[in-house]
C-alpha cells in the first residue's frame, strides 16, 4: 500500500503499532491517542508518523484534517469490570466522532473482539452469524466496549455510506507492547505462578502473529462494504492454550505450574470460511512465531531457544 492518507487509533498499542509503523514507511500515517508511553510515541514518530493527542473519552476531532483515505480504529477502553456505563459511552462516541469525521475515507477498519460470541461450548467454531452476548468474568465490561462500537460501525457504515469492516481478533501476539495473551501468560510462569487451565482438557484459541496483522490489514480495508462486513479474525491453526504452555516451557526451560480448577480464562477457535475467502491464509505458524517472540522479547533465552530450533528442525 502507498501514498495514502491513513488515521490509526491505538497505535501505542500491541495491534496497531507494528501497524502504523509499517505503513508509515510509504503512506502518510497519523496517529491519535494519550500516548501515556512515550516510548511507543518516540518509535512511531522515528518510523514517520505523526501523533496527535487525542483521549476519545472526551475529545473532539475539530483540528484534525478531514482527507483520510483509511482509518484503522483498534483502540479501546476496556472499563475497569464495573463501570458499564461508561464503558459503552467512550467506546461508541469515540467511533462515532471517527467515523462522522472521516466519513469520506475509502474504508474504516473496527478492530473488535471474539469476546462478543456467547462462548457457551469450548470446541465450538464460531462463525460471524453465531449468537452474540458474550461474557468476559476477568473483566465484565470488555464485551460492552466491543459490542457497543461494533453497533456504531454497523450504524453509521449505512448512514454515511461509509465502507467499514468489524474484524473480530482472535489472539494476537508478538513483538509489541505486552506481547499478548502468549507473552503475559509467559511473564507468569517466568515470576514462579501457576497458570490457570481447566480441569479437564484445555482451552482452544486461533493466535495471530503480529507479521500477518499487519500484512492483512490493507487486504481489510480493501474488503470494506457498507453495510459493514464482519469477519472473524484470527490465526489459520487451532492451538490448545495449554499445549502454548508447555511449548513456551520446552523453548525455555523456566518451568510450569498448572493450577487446574473451575476457573480459566476461556477462549474460542473461530470459523474461518469468510476470512479465507477474503484475505486468504496466514504465513505465520504459531510454534516458529511463539519461539520468534519470546527470542525477541527475552534475550536471555535466546541462545536456548535457537538451539531448540535447530534441534527441531526438522519436525
Ligand atoms: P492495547 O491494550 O495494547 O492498547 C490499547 C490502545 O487503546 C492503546 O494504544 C491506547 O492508547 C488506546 N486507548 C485506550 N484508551 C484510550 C482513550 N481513552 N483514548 C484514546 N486511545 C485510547 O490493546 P491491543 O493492541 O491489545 O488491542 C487493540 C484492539 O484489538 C482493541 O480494540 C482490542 O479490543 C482488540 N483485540 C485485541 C486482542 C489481542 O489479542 N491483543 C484480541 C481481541 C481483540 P493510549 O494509551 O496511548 O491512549
């Protein structure tokens, strides 16, 4: 993608940074946000975007130009598990201000969440039309934040005929921010606790590394539609969330508590016809990309983990 006008939101975050920063390097990329880390603002300004402070729980966009060709909104404010009703009101008016002022972009990309299905069966594949009203008990609100902007996309798409995609991520990791659910599961056994699996079997999830976020997002945009299209995203493999563990164990030698009980924070395995039909496969497998971002966060393991590579080589 080259020359075009780009607005991304979150783009201090784990998603959109990688993001903002490749596009940067051919397009003009503007990014908003509070930029509470100065470090993550340092590196997108380094790799040529620009960044605008912007706290969408309460600003305005009136200084800002309106001639954006995309926007990537993948910010998010996930409420604190209590506040409801302000979590609905930040996520849906900081969309609407978005979209209302970019109302003329060739597409608008909603990064929303698995978290919105009605996660009711762990083996289940859940396609876009699947029963919504999803509980998150870690934190309440979360599924509020998506579902409520995912209904502002839908809204106004139509109402200003504005080609938008809802992108519902399964779990991305990488290189960024804090790494994702892998890498903050990883820092947890790295600090000697026990991670939380079920009692029986294990859960199941789709990663996503951050090298296929960002080579798919523009085939996104190019597949918006108004009315909104609404595509699952996440990694082609189905990988057991304890099985993750034990690899992330292997790769490094710390070693693994399993605390088996009633409660474990769940995930979901996604269908993923339309996204292949759209987007096509991804080019990361999750085994290489978990070894690859633990290397690239943790540099003490990183001699162990390439041996451990070239010890596999060929499996
Ligand atoms: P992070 O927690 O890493 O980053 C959140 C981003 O939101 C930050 O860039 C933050 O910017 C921005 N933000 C939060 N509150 C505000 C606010 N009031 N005003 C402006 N910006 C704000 O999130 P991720 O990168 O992990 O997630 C990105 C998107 O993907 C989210 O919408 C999330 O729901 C979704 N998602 C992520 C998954 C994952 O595996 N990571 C899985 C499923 C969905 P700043 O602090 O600079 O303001």
């Amino acid at each position: 993608m080259r020359g075009k006008k780009i607005l991304v939101t979150g783009g201090t975050g784990q998603v959109a940074r990688p993001v903002a920063e490749a596009l940067a390097a051919d397009n003009e990329v503007w990014c908003l946000g509070r930029f509470g880390d100065p470090a993550a603002r340092k590196a997108l300004e380094e790799a040529g975007a620009r960044t605008v402070i912007w706290d969408m729980s309460t600003d305005d966009l009136e200084d800002l130009p309106r001639d954006f060709t995309h926007v990537l909104h993948s910010a998010v404010h996930r409420g604190d598990g209590k506040d409801f009703d302000r979590t609905a009101r930040v996520n849906a008016v900081g969309t609407a201000r978005l979209m209302t002022h970019c109302c003329a972009a060739e597409a608008f990309l909603y990064v929303s969440s698995g978290v919105v299905y009605n996660r009711a069966d762990r083996m289940h594949r859940y396609r876009e039309d699947d029963p919504l009203g999803g509980a998150a008990p870690w934190l309440p609100t979360y599924p509020v934040a998506k579902l409520s902007a995912e209904g502002v996309v839908r809204g106004l798409a139509e109402a200003l005929s504005l080609p938008a995609v809802i992108a519902r991520l399964n779990i991305a990791y990488g290189p960024y921010g804090h790494g994702g659910v892998p890498m903050i599961l990883f820092n947890q056994m790295h600090r000697g606790q026990a991670c939380s699996v079920p009692r029986g079997g294990q859960n199941y999830c789709n990663l996503l590394h951050t090298d296929d976020v960002v080579r798919q997002v523009p085939l996104l945009w190019a597949a918006a539609q108004a009315p909104a299209r609404v595509v699952n995203w996440g990694g082609d493999e189905e990988v057991g969330m304890t099985d993750l563990l034990e690899h992330m164990s292997a790769l490094t030698g710390v070693p693994l508590r399993l605390d088996r009980g009633d409660y474990s924070r769940e995930t979901a395995v996604f269908d993923h016809d339309v996204r292949r039909g759209l987007i096509g496969d991804c080019s990361v497998g999750w085994r290489a990309g978990i070894a690859r971002t633990l290397a690239e966060l943790f540099e003490e393991y990183r001699d162990r983990i390439d041996a451990y590579a070239a010890a596999h080589a060929a499996e």
